[in-house]
C-alpha cells in the first residue's frame, strides 16, 4: 500500500492508499475539502472537529441520492445541512426532521466548545 500527502482545509495529511486507488483517492479528498471550506467560509462555525462532523453528514446524506444518479433513477437536488447560530439546523429543503434531530443531540454532545472530551 503506498501513501499519498494530501490537504484538506489547509491541513496536511498521509493516507494510505492502495494500488490503483489513486484518483478515486483524490476525489474524495476533493469532496471532503470543499464540504468543509464550505461550511467554514459560511463562518458559522470555527471548531475544525465540528466542521468535519457537518461536512460527514452532509456527504453521507448525499450518499443515496449520488447511488439513485448512477443506477439511472432521477434524484432530487442535494439537501446541505447548515448551522445557524451555533447549533446544526436542516435546511428548509430537508424532508427528514429525524435528520434536524440527530444533528442536535450531536451539537448538544460537542459542547460550546465543540470537543467531545
């Protein structure tokens, strides 16, 4: 397994990859850094560890609907989560209040200072 350098939020790390995982590598550090330049440029939120909890669940909220675009099914727009006023919200688009619900029990766990311990 060889190891790449990447950086994500201006932030440098070694990853392990394996043969041929090169580009779907690279891809995925490009989707991860954007979801989290995106939501520290909202400057809503500053704590580095929150930030990458909010950029998780936004991916892993697109996850069905990115399957649903490649098996051919039409899919809706992609719903983002956001923060507002310091606590995670869903969007107006959100169909899922479980979702607006998950969110807030994990800025409750986080603390105001976003550290679990």
């Amino acid at each position: 397994m060889k190891q790449l350098e990447v950086q994500i939020m201006g932030q440098s790390y070694l990853l392990g990859c394996p043969e041929n995982g090169d580009a779907r590598l690279l891809e995925a550090v490009g989707r991860v850094d954007a979801a989290m330049c995106k939501i520290r440029d909202a400057g809503k939120t500053k704590a580095r560890d929150r930030i990458a909890v909010l950029a998780a669940l936004n991916l892993a909220f697109e996850l069905p609907e990115r399957g649903a675009s490649v098996t051919g099914m039409a899919a809706p727009a992609a719903t983002q989560l956001h923060v507002q006023n310091g606590s995670p919200d869903a969007s107006k688009d959100a169909p899922d209040p479980q979702l607006a619900a998950l969110l807030q029990r994990l800025d409750s766990a986080l603390g105001i200072d976003g550290q679990l311990l």
